[in-house]
C-alpha cells in the first residue's frame, strides 16, 4: 500500500530525461475489458511499464484523441483525425476503468533488460517527438495494432500476427457489438473491406489470445494471464434495444398501411444510400467503402418516392422494378454474411412494399388500358 502512495504522489514522469532501468524493470501487455458504448465497445490495449528501482509505473496509451480538435466530427468522418500516444500513472490508469466497470487483465513480456530498455526509449521517443500523432484507422492503425508494431520491432520480427483462418474482420467484430441497433447501424455502414479475410491483428482481446501462446525460438513471449481487475460491464436484455423492437415496429408500419409512411421511409432509405455514395468520395476510412448497402438503401428510392408521391403510373412501375432487383441482389449476396439475420427485416420491409405497389401500380395500369 505505501509503494502505491508513493506512485500516486510522484509527478507524472516527463521523459526528457533518459531512465535506465533496473534488473527487476517488467514490461507488460495491459487488456482491458468491452463495455457497451461506442468507444469502448472493443476494449483497450496499454503498455506498462514497472521498475520499483527507479519508481517507475507508468501505462503507455496509443489511443488518446482530443475532442477540442477544430472540426473533430469531420475529421472523425473523414479519417484524417490524429491520434496520439500518452503516458499516465498506472494506478491512475486503473482508477478510470474501475470507476467504468471495466477489467483489466496483464500479461507480461518475456523481454531480455536490453529489449526492455530499447522499448523504454522509444516509448518516450513518441512523446515528445513526431511520432506522438498518427492517423487513426480503425484496422489498420489503432491502440492495439500500434503496440503490435512497436513489440514486434522490439523482437525483431512479426511474432504477434493474426492467426491464419477464413475468418473476415467482419466476422471477428460480429461477437463484440452487443448494442443491437448500433450493430445494426455499424453492419449498415460498413463496406467490402471487413469482409476480407482477416490478415491484421487489431483487437486488443485479439491479441490477448496471441499472447497467450505466441512464441519465439521455442520461448513463450509472455507469462500466463494475471487478472488485475475483474470488474466487467453487464447490459441487461432489452426490449426496446433488441431486434423484436425492430420486427415489431416494421409490422405497425405494415398494418398502418399508409402511403405518407411509405414515402417518408422510401426518402429516408435513399438519402441513407446518397449518403454512402458521396462519403465515398470525401471518407479516407476504407471500411465504408465500396459499401455494397447502397443495393438496399438506394438513392433511386428518392426518384421512386418522387414519382409514388406524384402517382405516375408508368415511372412507379418501372423505378419499383428496378428497385426491387437491386435489393434481390443484395439479398442474395449477403446470404452467406455473417450480418444477414440483422438486416433481413428490413430486406423484408423493402421488398413487401415495392412489390405491393408495383402490382397495385399494375392493376391500375390494366384498368386503364
């Protein structure tokens, strides 16, 4: 206890100052566990270092970003927002997840004092040079995949990697998204890109997993698991926030059976679609890209609805089919998604009511004639 006052009370180290560490510095991976919103939802990575000789323990944190950036929401949508590496007080690290109910786990490295130290210094290299910022990509380059590069040039070659599977990224997260209707939101606008196979190791319990049977020349790259806070975020099942709200509002709007409904959801649905066309041109974020959700959500609903609204006859039947084809595209592509179960109500919705107008829209062609 006196050893964790002491932590507490010493300054956050600045760095400028070069620390050679002790025999008993111990370098270690820091887990931190799920919670349901959206910036915690895949759990955190950290490293820490600790070395009582010098009263050194201090968590390394690749994941900071600072909502007070000039155009944060753009930047954040664009993809061009910097992220940065932090150092902080272990025992102040700790104290933010306890107070978020989150657990954090530790597995330390099994580095030698000369690895421990090149590690140390380029660390504090980060703070106070360039390399404090990057860009952040949501695979590519994140808190974990940031630390995977750095323990990885530590030991001199890629020994946390990704295991080898037909798994996508998709795939992977799928198990994470515990919110429904954020899962529904985050399948909606994700593209072709997390339906690749999964080659990058970017998860932070991902590479908890890694670590627990990585190897190097036969030697284990980290000591067995050590539970430092076993707390975890509990969400409770939900009504409201599960796919039965979903299927129960889509059946009222059915039995509803207006047509101002319909031509409001026909706008909304196509603006939604519009939308994943022109982020295309403006998002760096590969993810959303070549969003195949545009078959669904598509932007020649507006013209549908437009001409539904206006009761063109021949332009309701012949948008109505064309809208009706895309989404049997899109259906049978994603048949083998993982994401399928998610989206089909609304494939369901989509498909009831354009193929009822269409054949209404006939009937009264017909009658014309």
């Amino acid at each position: 206890m006196l050893k964790k006052l002491l932590f507490l009370l010493l300054p956050i180290l600045s760095f400028s100052q070069n620390i050679i560490l002790s025999d008993n510095a111990k370098v270690s991976i820091l887990t931190c566990g799920t919670a349901p919103v959206s910036y915690a939802m895949y759990g955190h990575t950290g490293i820490r270092i600790t070395d009582f000789v010098n009263q050194i323990d201090v968590v390394y944190n690749y994941g900071a970003f600072d909502f007070s950036t000039p155009n944060f929401m753009m930047k954040f949508v664009k993809g061009d927002l910097q992220y940065f590496v932090t150092s902080d007080n272990y025992y102040n690290f700790e104290l933010g997840y306890l107070q978020d109910g989150r657990s954090i786990v530790e597995q330390e490295l099994n580095l030698s004092p000369q690895q421990k130290q090149q590690l140390l210094n380029e660390l504090n290299n980060s703070l106070t040079s360039d390399e404090r910022f990057y860009t952040y990509k949501f695979i590519d380059k994140n808190c974990t995949t940031m630390v995977v590069d750095k323990i990885n040039k530590i030991l001199g070659s890629e020994v946390l990697k990704q295991p080898k599977s037909e798994q996508s990224y998709r795939e992977i997260l799928y198990p994470y998204m515990t919110d429904f209707y954020m899962k529904l939101g985050i399948q909606i606008i994700f593209g072709t890109k997390v339906d690749q196979p999964a080659t990058r190791l970017f998860l932070p319990l991902e590479l908890e997993k890694v670590l627990n049977t990585a190897t190097q020349n036969g030697q284990k790259i980290a000591q067995p698991t050590k539970v430092l806070n076993k707390q975890a975020v509990t969400v409770p099942f939900s009504w409201v926030n599960s796919i039965y709200s979903l299927l129960a509002a889509i059946i009222i709007l059915i039995l509803l059976n207006k047509k101002g409904i319909q031509i409001t959801y026909f706008i909304f649905a196509g603006l939604l679609g519009l939308f994943f066309f022109l982020v295309g041109f403006y998002s760096l974020h590969e993810e959303i890209l070549w969003n195949y959700n545009i078959l669904l959500f598509n932007p020649l609903l507006l013209v549908f609805a437009f001409f539904y609204w206006k009761n063109n006859i021949r332009k309701i039947i012949l948008f109505g089919q064309i809208c009706i084809a895309f989404t049997l595209i899109y259906l049978a592509y994603i048949l083998s998604k993982v994401q399928l179960l998610i989206v089909l109500p609304i494939v369901a919705l989509h498909l009831f009511w354009l193929i009822r107008i269409v054949m209404k829209e006939k009937k009264k062609q017909q009658n014309l004639n």
